[in-house]
C-alpha cells in the first residue's frame, strides 16, 4: 500500500483473512489512521465508489489519505467517462499529485463529444420508438438514455428518463426495475422522500419478488429513514434485510454498512427487550454482525451492562465512520442517544447511586456526570434527585397521594376561572358587545 | 313667569343599561302653572328671594321641596314623586340652581332620597356653582348623602346618581385628595348595584380612586364580588384593568391575570388603547407568575389575536428574551429598552419579571437535586456569589415558595418535599369549601344553558339549522356553543 500511514499489519491481515463471503476483502473500519482506502473502496462499485472516495477525500485530516482517495477517485472517475466526477476530483486534487493528474481539457472536451453522439443517437432512437407506439421498445429507449445520463453524472435528467418509463410498464418486472433504477438515483440525489415512495411502490408489486432484491428494497428503505432522522424505523428496515443482499448492493451500500447502521440505530432507539429480541437473537441479521466484530461487541457490551467497554468500542469507531457518507451527520445525535440510554439504564435498577461509581464505569469525571445527570432529570427521562453534597443520586418515586390531591384543586380552581370568565362572555355577547358601538355614538354617563 | 315654560323637552336619552332597573325616559317639562299638570299643594314660602323672578322660581322649588317631603313615605307615593319631579327637572331647576343649595338642608337625604337627588344633581351640574363652593362643604354633603340614601329610591334615577358620583370624583382628583371619595364610593356602588354580581360604570371610578390613593385594600371589597353582568363595554375594560393594578400592588398576580385575561379575552370588533394596555401588564404579570406567556384562547376575538402583538413589540420579545433563561441576556435586553417601559409605566412590573427570573431558575433546582452547594446554585443560577444564592434562598423560603433548609456550616442547601400531607383538618374544609363553590358554580351554568335553550332566537337558529341539514338531531349538540 502506498498510503503513507500506520497499517497495522498483523490487524489488516487478521481482518481480510478472518472474513468469509463475499469477492471483496471487507476492511473493517479500525480507525481513521489506519483507513485503508482502497480497502474500503474496493467495497462500493459505481457512482457511489467514487462519490464516497470524493467524501472521505473532503472529510479526512490526514494528507495521505485524501492524496490517496483523491487519486482513486480520479482514476476511476477517468474509467467510467464520468465528466462530472473528473472534474469534481482534479478540482480537489489541485495539481497535488503530479501531472498525470491535471486537468485534461481535451479528454474531456472529447468525451463530451461522444457523449452527445450517443446522446443523439439514443435520442433518434426513441423516437422512431414513440413514433411506432411499441411500448416495449419506448421502455428500453428511456431507460437507455437514463442509464446513459446517469453514468455521464446528469443525474436529474436520469431521473426524468426513468421516470418516464413507468406509463410504458406492462409486467411487474418492468415496474420493479424502474423502481430500483429511481432509487439508485434518488439515493445519489440525495432525496429520500422518493426511495421511500419507491420502494413502497416496489414493495406492492403483485408478484413474489425475488429475495436478493427484497434485500435491496429494505436496505434501501432503511437508508432514507436513516438520512430523514426516522432512526427506529431506519433500524427495523435494516433489521429486516436479509442476508442475500451480500455484495449485490454495491452500488449503494455494503453489508458491512447495514451491519454497523442497524445496530446503532437499533441501540439508540429501541428499548431493551426489542434490541434483545430483533438484533442479538436475530439470525438473519447476525450474519451481517459478523463482518464487523466490533459492532457486535458493542451491542453485547451494551446489552450485558458493561457501558465503559461499550462507549470505548463507540469512541474508537467514531473516526471511520464520520468517513461515512451518510452516517456522518447522525453520528452525533446517534452517539448521544446511545450514551443517554446508557446511562438511564445504569439508573434504573438502583434506589441510590454512588456518583464516584457511576463516573468511573462510564469514564468520566464526577461534575460532567453530574450536568449529564441533571439535564436527563430535567428532560424527565430519569425520575431521580441529586445529592450534590455526598454526591449521590436517590431515586425518587412521586408520592401519588399528594400529586392526585394536588391536580384536584388545581383542576377544581382552572375550573372556576374558566367558567366564571365564560359566563362573563356570554353576558357581554347577550348584551350584543359591539364595540363600534360605544365610542361615540352612545353617550355614555362618565 | 319666567318658569312658565311648558316644553316637553325630550333630553339626550341617557340609557345607561338594560338590566338594571330601566330608567324611563325622562321627560324635562317646566313645571307650575301649566293647567293641566297636578296641582301642587300648600307652597310654603320660606326663604329669601333677592328678585320678584327669582323668588317666584323660589316658591316653585319650596314648592317642590315640599312635595319631596311629604311624598316620600311610600312606592306609590314615590312613583308620583318622581313624576313631579321629573316634570320639574329642567332649565327651571338648574336655571336657579345657585339658590337650591339651602334647600337641601330641609330635606333629609335618607328619606328623601330622590328628590334630594334631583335637586343635588341639579346643582352640581353647573360647573358655576362647583367653582364656587368648590372645596368647601359640598364634598361633605355630597359625600354625606352618597352614604346615607336609600338604595330603592336612587335606583329609580340612576343616571343623576351617577352623574353626582362623577362630580364627586372629580372634585376629589381635583383637590388631590383621592381618598375622601373612597368611603362615599363605595358605598355609592353597593346601593346603584342591583345584584352584587353587576358591574356599575362606578365600579371604574371607585377602583380608580383606590388606585390614586394606594388605598388597594379598600379596592379588594369591590373586587371580591364576581362580576357576570356588564352593559357598557368600556366599564368592563376600565374595571378589569384598574383591578388588576390593585391585585399587582397587593402582589396577587393570579387574580391579576384572571381580570387581565378578561380584558384581553373580551369580544371586541376594534382594538382600544385599554386592551393593549391591559395585554402589555398581561405580559409582565405571567411571566412572573408561571414563566411563560399562554398562547390566546381559541375565544379571543380575531382583531385581539391579529393586532395585539404588533402594537406590543417589545414586551412579546421580552417574553422570547425570558423563554431563554439568561439573566444576564434579560438584564441587558431591558436596560436598553428602559425609556419604553418607563413611559409605559411599567417598569416595576418589569423590574419583577427580572427577579422572578432567579426564582424560576432555582425552581426549576429543587426538581433537580437534594442538596446542592451554595456555589453551585450561584453558577447555574447566573448570580454573583455564593452569598446572593443564599439571600434569594432564604427569601424563597419565607415566602413559602420554596421548601428548603439552608446549612450554613458546610454551605449547602438542601431541598424538601413539600410538607403538606393534605390531611389538616384546614385543608379538610378547604377542599369542602371548594366543592361546595365548584357545585353552585356548575348549577349557574346549566341554569343559563337551559334559560338559552328555550330562548326565542336560539330556536329559530335551530329551525333554520334543521332544515339546512336535514341529516340527524345529533348534529344540533353543536349548535349551542356558538354562543360561548
């Protein structure tokens, strides 16, 4: 590897011999230092390879690493005659790595060129199609200018095409392929309202689909919820994914993806009997578990009650994965969840807590557990008092005597203002309370 | 002679209201020597008159006096007293009003109430007259009088009353002596009230005058009574704004906000100066009671809801500056506006909002821990040092709004449940009591309902809903709302 930075060998080679299934060597994250590029590349195939190399190019600190991406990207950009991405990637690159990778003006005028041709040309074809009313052939002539748009990086426009195709649909088939086509593009488009339509659309079809693109929907639909900040649902969706999706979804996500998204969404957001019941008992997704241990320490840490080990596992995830194109803007909110959670369910059993305990199992100081603490009471999410002095935490449990009492007389005195103040409204409207009234035209006593 | 007039003279109609005992219209003839009017008996000429002229109007009101004297016994009797007088009220009387004052002497203003009325009324209405005895022992015999009459017989001309009530006011505000028109204000309203749930244009007046002379406990007696009968919208206004100023100064912020919540809650097709004032106080006082500002009722009046605010600014940004929980952001926030809340006169409600900013913070504390160190309430509060935590501490205490003790020793203070066990015996009858209010309550309410129910428009509503629908009965349960 010419990546000038730390490899950890006896780690790289462990984890690309330890893995089974799958044509890809599966690096799994380790941390951003040891971000083994190309490994991580060779994981996505398409569009999604070289926008997710463009990221990590954007995102990441370390010089090395960006030179490399940038360089992947640049050659792979180069091999799918994407002018788009080329162009993105030499912009970044800045004339940082060497001639080889300057701005080619002229392969890129010349791509362009035979761009158009086969632009014409397609779009001659399309219409000799329509003119013929063969719906089959109008079909195919649409979705071959959406697949030419999209991999020239006109994404809209392959949107539009694909779209297109859906009057021209006649078996189910059809409809599932076009289905899948708009979310690959919507996914790149970044607008997930339409995946979700989509797949709901995919997902209606009357016919039995086939199992891998079953997968493909649900990791599909997980992913919108994801992004759209629906993490239970995203969490279910991911769930549910079974492990036929493989590599098949590359241009997308990878497995090892759904792995390490289902189950933080599923630590943020489900109660304990859910997390024990659909992510460790879970077969079907455990078979994605596998391809990354770390994640799956983590949820068994998490579950077991050994917070300290768990919330390690997080921390030194957390490099790789702001890496990550579409987790990077939930990893924050996802993290603090899981941490919240954490720590209400350490609480939960005690009638008292010892601060100092508490502090060192979650590995944090007394005073920032104890803020920590105070806003989770305020938020109501802990029913709990702090002893500041003895720095101790005691449960505290309403007395519902006192309370009901309480709300009664509160209710009974709400009662009377409002009545009396509508009885008051209802007088003055019987009296024909009309304001344009009074301020001249009667002549009043005062 | 010069009283000889005999005009019906049809005066401004004064309708004061409805409900209460209404006022026929009153017609202002001359009176005397009109041969078809009653004749009047003995005149007893006692008194000087400087002119022929003047002495005959003289005679006439002797006359009259006399009348007042005698027709003063009983509801018949007074029912033709009234009618004299009414005939005689006019230019007659107040031409020669200068002159009317010695005659109120004769008369005794318990008994004769009304005719002594008629002839007070008379004399005060010329501003003349007021100059001239102005200070002096008027105030005394009005004030007199305003105490001592009799409720049946002032009701029977409560335009006059009121006018003599105002002139009184105003000689007060006038000598800047407001609280020699307390006493005799109230009870001037006891007596015009026909039930003590009325509101009366004095009750403006005299919550007004309490105002003046920071008397609020007298202002309370008022106050007390709820009010579910109101004729001129501006009383209403007048009465729930000066009243909410009383309960402020008596700091009962809740009846405060009840009154004010009325006046800005009120059916109204324009927007009057009372209203934004009113909402600008209704701003102050719940953020210092409860911290936030309620959104309006679904009930308030469209023009209140649309055009309140704009007229308001700053206070709605107050209250958004006070949402954040920063004192020091509040602080600066109303130094830089403090000529607006100046002008307004409300800066010492202003300058509240800002304590209770503290308050609610370590309110919000005593959710939050058992003990916390003194200088941990001073941090998290925004205050200065540890020493100011424990004074605002210690005032919390007193005042009952928080439950606390303060260990000086370790500088800790530790924070309780609240100690009632709702189980007093003076938490018994409280609860009795308040059942026993909520049940009278609740039986007024569907005594009105069913009094609207068999109200001729509200039937004819539902005729003509009936027909419009045409679907089932059921639909008729929403028809009555619309009246509330």
């Amino acid at each position: 590897m010419d990546v000038d930075c730390e490899v950890s060998a006896a780690a790289a080679a462990a984890v690309t011999n330890g893995l089974g299934g799958g044509e890809q060597a599966a690096a799994a994250p380790v941390s951003a230092d040891q971000l083994d590029v190309e490994a991580y590349a060779a994981q996505y195939s398409g569009r999604t390879r070289v926008a997710r190399l463009l990221f990590i190019a954007e995102r990441c600190g370390v010089e090395a690493i960006q030179l490399e991406a940038l360089r992947m990207a640049h050659d792979e950009a180069r091999a799918r005659e994407d002018t788009v991405l080329y162009l993105d990637a030499v912009l970044k690159i800045n004339s940082r790595l060497g001639p080889r990778y300057r701005h080619d003006q002229a392969w890129v005028d010349s791509v362009n060129r035979r761009a158009e041709q086969r632009k014409e040309k397609l779009e001659t074809e399309l219409n000799g199609y329509r003119t013929n009313l063969i719906k089959e052939s109008i079909r195919m002539g649409y979705n071959d200018i959406g697949d030419f748009f999209y991999a020239h990086g006109h994404l809209s426009e392959a949107f539009k095409s694909y779209i297109r195709t859906r009057d021209y649909c006649t078996t189910s088939k059809h409809i599932v392929q076009m289905c899948m086509h708009v979310i690959l593009v919507s996914i790149e488009l970044g607008q997930f309202a339409h995946v979700t339509n989509y797949v709901s659309k995919a997902e209606q079809t009357p016919d039995t689909l086939d199992a891998v693109i079953v997968a493909k929907l649900r990791a599909a639909a997980g992913l919108a919820n994801l992004e759209t900040k629906k993490y239970k649902l995203a969490a279910r969706k991911f769930l549910e994914t079974g492990p036929e999706l493989g590599s098949n979804y590359s241009e997308v996500i990878a497995p090892q993806d759904v792995a390490v998204y289902g189950a933080l969404c599923a630590l943020a957001s489900f109660d304990r009997s859910e997390l024990k019941s659909k992510v460790i008992d879970n077969i079907n997704f455990r078979n994605f578990l596998e391809l990354v241990p770390e994640v799956r320490e983590l949820v068994n840490d998490f579950y077991a009650s050994r917070y300290g080990s768990c919330l390690e596992h997080l921390e030194k995830l957390k490099p790789n994965l702001l890496l990550d194109i579409h987790l990077r803007e939930h990893l924050g909110t996802l993290y603090n969840d899981i941490r919240h959670k954490a720590i209400i369910q350490y609480t939960l059993p005690f009638i008292s807590v010892d601060l100092n305990t508490m502090a060192s199992a979650f590995k944090s100081s007394v005073s920032m557990l104890e803020k920590e603490l105070a806003a989770l009471i305020t938020e109501n999410k802990i029913q709990a008092r702090i002893d500041s002095h003895n720095k101790i935490l005691y449960a505290r449990h309403a007395d519902q005597r006192n309370a009901t009492f309480q709300r009664a007389l509160q209710t009974g005195n709400e009662f009377e203002r409002d009545i009396k103040a509508m009885l008051l409204r209802a007088n003055l409207i019987k009296h024909d309370f009309n304001q344009k009234n009074w301020p001249g035209q009667r002549k009043m006593n005062l | 002679t010069p009283l000889g007039r005999s005009r019906a003279h049809k005066s401004t109609i004064r309708r004061s209201s409805r409900p209460v005992s209404s006022p026929p219209t009153r017609r202002k003839a001359a009176s005397r020597t009109a041969p078809d009017q009653t004749p009047e008996s003995e005149p007893s000429s006692k008194g000087k008159a400087p002119s022929a002229a003047a002495a005959a109007a003289m005679e006439s009101v002797e006359a009259l006096v006399a009348h007042i004297q005698g027709l003063s016994g009983s509801a018949d009797e007074l029912a033709q007293l009234h009618g004299l007088l009414k005939q005689a009220d006019g230019d007659a009387l107040r031409a020669h009003s200068a002159g009317l004052l010695p005659f109120l002497s004769h008369l005794h203003p318990g008994a004769h109430s009304l005719g002594y009325l008629y002839l007070l009324d008379s004399f005060v209405s010329s501003s003349a007259n007021l100059r001239a005895h102005a200070g002096g022992d008027l105030l005394v015999t009005v004030a007199d009088f305003l105490t001592s009459c009799s409720a049946d017989q002032i009701r029977m001309a409560p335009d006059k009353f009121l006018n003599v009530c105002r002139v009184l006011k105003n000689e007060v505000m006038q000598l800047n002596a407001p609280i020699r028109g307390i006493a005799p204000l109230r009870a001037a309203v006891r007596k015009i009230q026909t039930s003590s749930e009325q509101l009366t244009p004095l009750h403006a007046e005299y919550l007004m005058l309490c105002l003046l002379a920071k008397q609020y406990k007298a202002g309370l007696s008022v106050l007390e009574d709820d009010i579910f009968e109101v004729d001129q919208p501006k009383d209403l206004f007048l009465y729930c704004y000066y009243g909410a100023m009383i309960y402020i100064g008596l700091k009962k912020f809740r009846k405060a906000l009840e009154l004010l919540h009325n006046a800005v809650t009120a059916p109204m097709s324009s927007l009057n100066a009372i209203t934004v004032e009113a909402y600008k106080k209704y701003v102050l006082v719940s953020l210092i009671q409860s911290g936030q500002v309620p959104s309006f009722p679904k009930y308030t009046s469209s023009t209140a809801q649309r055009n309140l605010k704009n007229h308001t600014q700053i206070y709605v940004d107050l209250s958004t500056c006070y949402g954040t929980g920063s004192y020091s952001d509040l602080e600066t926030f109303i130094q830089s506006n403090a000529e607006a809340f100046q002008t307004d006169n409300n800066f010492g409600l202003v300058k509240q909002v800002l304590s209770s900013m503290y308050k609610r913070n370590i309110q919000r504390l005593t959710q939050t821990y058992l003990t916390l160190s003194l200088e941990d309430i001073a941090s998290s509060v925004q205050l200065n040092t540890p020493k100011e935590a424990e004074m605002h501490v210690l005032r919390m205490i007193e005042d009952g709004e928080i439950h606390a003790t303060i260990n000086q020793k370790d500088g800790m203070v530790s924070f309780n449940e609240d100690p009632e066990q709702y189980k007093s015996s003076e938490m018994v009858e409280h609860i009795d009591s308040s059942i026993q209010r909520l049940m009278a309550l609740s039986k007024k309410l569907t005594s009105i309902d069913q009094n609207i129910s068999c109200d001729h428009a509200f039937l004819m509503k539902v005729q003509s809903g009936r027909e419009r629908a045409r679907f089932d009965y059921d639909d008729f349960d929403s028809v009555p709302h619309k009246y509330f």
